[in-house]
C-alpha cells in the first residue's frame, strides 16, 4: 500500500531521524554540499555500491530540486520573503515512493463505494465487520468564517502533545492523527495539565480492517475513522481505550499480538464516537477549528519532504497522508494566510515537526481531482478482474487539505 518507506532505509538508531547541529538550513545550502557531508549530517551510511549510488543519484537530484526552488524565496539571514523555502533532511536521498504516510483511500467511501465488495460509506464499511458505528453529526454552530477570530494555534495554547512523534518506516499516520487527535480533545476537556501521551500501537494492531483490498491494515495502512472507530468501540464494550505511551510504547512495524499488547495494563482514555465533517468544506473546517479543537486531517502529501519553513503550497492531489491540524493563521512578514499542520515524522521535519498550509477563503472552491484515483488502491477490478474506471474524486485546498476532517467527540478519562 502507500506510504511505506524501504526497509533500508532503517540505516540507524532514532538518532538517524535527526539532523546534526552542523547540517546545513535552507539558507546555507548550496551546489558545493556533497552526498558524503549530508551522509554524516544524518548519521547514514551505505555499505551495497549499487545502493549507494541510488542514494548518490536521488541525493544529487533533490539537492538541485532544492536549489531551484528556494532561489529569491528568502534573505541571506534566512527569512523568507514569500511562500516557503526547501531543506536537507533525512528524506533528501529518497525517492517519493518511499515516504513514510500510510492513508488507504480505499477504506473511505468516497472510493470504496466504486470498488468490488466495496461500501457507500463508513458505516456500512463498519457493519461489514459486524462492529456500530459511532458516528455522530457536528454539533457546532455555524458561523461565517469572517466572524471567527483571526488566528487559532491550539498547539501554543498548550492543548497539543508537545513531543512531536515519529511514525518511523511503517505506513501508521492514520493512528498518529487520530491518537494526537484524542490527546488534544482531553486536554481541551480536562484542562491539559499534565499532559496525556497516549499510545497509538493498540489502535495500530487492534483496529478492524474490512480487508477490502485484500490489506491487512496496520503498516499497510488505513483512516482515521476506523481508527476512532475502534476506540469508542472498545471503550463502549468496557473492552479497552487508549492506553498510555508509558504502558504500550510505539514499536511500529515490530508487532506483538493485539491482545497481548496490553495484558495487564489499563486503558487510560475512552471516547463515545467521532465526527466527520462535509468533504471540502472549508466553513465547517475553519468552525471547528475555532470551536472544537484540533482536527485530523487527510492530505495529499507529495512534496512534504523537502519542506524546512514558509508556507507551503502546491498542485498535489493525490491523498496519502493523515495528520493533525491544529490552528491556522496569517504570517506576519508575507501576510500568507495558513493552516497549521502537526505531522508524524519528527522534529527534524518542518517547522519543529511542523508544517503551514497555504490558505485562502476561496479553498472551498479551489478544488481539482485525484490525480492519481488508482494509487495504492489493489482491488479496483471488476468480476472478470478487469481494472474498474474509477471516477476521479475532488479535493480541495492546498494538499487537499478539506477533503477529509474529522475529529473524536466524548473523550474522557477511564481511571
């Protein structure tokens, strides 16, 4: 499925997931930076030639990819002057395949519906696997988005998990986005202080997968409503929850049976359901946003990597990805208006793990289609197994950023 970075690229330890103190920012870069200094920088090494000379090749096209893009986008001190500028970092000798996301748009209705044993919607995606549905519509009203404040950073107000947390190799953003999300909505609740790290492996190795595909879920991956799904579920039965990171650390990709993960631990944190907002919805995003907390997020996420500062904008359509957005904004130098984005591939991404979205108050309207409407989806093939004419699914704003929005409702302390 999407969104698995190569098992060689696991080269390290975690240090390998960080830069440096001497590996070089946007500003400092130029042709003369060499695939040996970037190997240290990051703590990599290739023993395989032919491997090696991959990296070499990739290294030697991103680097100019690099170059290209930030020319006039910034001063020599480093501050940008307008959109966002590129840097060196851990993905720089990779190639776009092999980035760690981990979204199966087969599992959303939007394309299960067209496919082969396929559903119209969650919830009958949910009664295929004999498991309720949760759902439950917004309950927040509805304001015109001029009449909402300006700014919103529920991660400055202390309401988002500061440790910025690393999926790793394994195709998991989807537990990511919707375990930040849970985090976020008992803050918001309970005040926030101290504040819960809750383990995203339970929700990883537990979560039903309606096998649509002929996927497993888990590493391969899935969405966050299933995710969510699986919380207020187990939480209802009296079953289970989320559970601390202390209690069930992340391990990836390196699984124990879903129900030895947590013998003789209790689970911390229950929900009561989830809330997906309208697709493309740009109101109903900003509203809840204000009003709700943060949100998790589906995204098209080619490009990601190379991102260092700025506000990002692209033509990418292609979802992939899941995150978390927390706030959005207006830049104060550029005057860019944005959406910010927590992402789950360390702090050594972004702006501290961080990502800004470009935003305008047309993105509602400033859609296009999928791309790519049969990535990563296996299944798309009719009785005879021929390929199905998948119809092209609009997205909107940048990323796709409003496509798909939902949020968990009921979080509460089991303790």
């Amino acid at each position: 499925m999407l969104c698995r970075l190569r098992h060689v690229l696991l080269l390290a330890a975690a240090a390998a997931a960080a830069a440096t103190p001497t590996a070089p920012r946007a500003h400092q870069l130029d042709a003369s930076y060499t695939f040996e200094e970037y190997l240290a920088h990051f703590d990599k090494a290739y023993d395989d030639p032919d491997e090696y000379g991959r990296r070499s090749a990739a290294f030697a096209e991103n680097l100019a990819r690099i170059l290209r893009h930030n020319a006039g986008r910034m001063t020599a001190a480093g501050n940008v002057v307008r959109g966002y500028v590129m840097g060196v970092n851990r993905f720089t000798d990779a190639e776009a395949a092999e980035l760690p996301m981990g979204y199966d748009k087969a599992l959303h209705p939007a394309w299960s519906s067209q496919l082969v044993g396929g559903a119209s919607s969650t919830e009958r995606l949910l009664g295929a696997l004999d498991t309720a549905s949760y759902s439950e519509p917004p309950e927040f009203e509805m304001e015109e988005v001029g009449e909402l404040p300006e700014s919103v950073d529920w991660a400055a107000d202390g309401k988002v998990n500061p440790t910025v947390p690393n999926q790793d190799f394994c195709g998991s953003c989807w537990t990511f986005a919707a375990t930040a999300a849970i985090e976020s909505h008992l803050a918001i609740a309970h005040g926030g202080a101290p504040f819960v790290a809750l383990s995203e492996q339970t929700m990883l190795d537990c979560t039903p997968d309606p096998d649509q595909c002929g996927g497993e879920g888990k590493c391969t991956g899935a969405t966050v409503e299933l995710g969510l799904n699986y919380v207020a579920d187990v939480t209802a039965q009296g079953t289970g929850g989320m559970f601390t990171i202390e209690d069930v650390p992340y391990t990836g990709g390196d699984r124990a049976a879903c129900e030895d993960l947590a013998a003789g631990k209790r689970a911390a944190v229950g929900i009561d359901g989830w809330t997906r907002l309208p697709a493309n919805d740009y109101k109903a995003t900003m509203n809840a946003l204000a009003k709700v907390g943060p949100v998790a997020v589906a995204v098209a996420a080619d490009g990601w990597s190379f991102y260092e500062k700025g506000v990002f904008d692209a033509t990418h359509t292609t979802v992939n990805h899941a995150v978390l957005l927390v706030g959005y904004g207006v830049d104060g130098e550029t005057g860019e208006k944005f959406f910010k984005v927590r992402n789950s591939w360390g702090t050594a991404f972004g702006e501290e793990g961080y990502i800004r979205l470009k935003r305008t108050d047309d993105d509602g309207s400033r859609c296009a289609t999928d791309s790519e409407p049969l990535l990563g989806i296996a299944c798309a093939l009719d009785d005879n197994g021929n390929t199905i004419d998948v119809e092209p699914v609009e997205v909107c704003g940048a990323s796709a950023i409003l496509f798909d929005v939902s949020y968990p409702t009921g979080v509460h302390n089991l303790a």
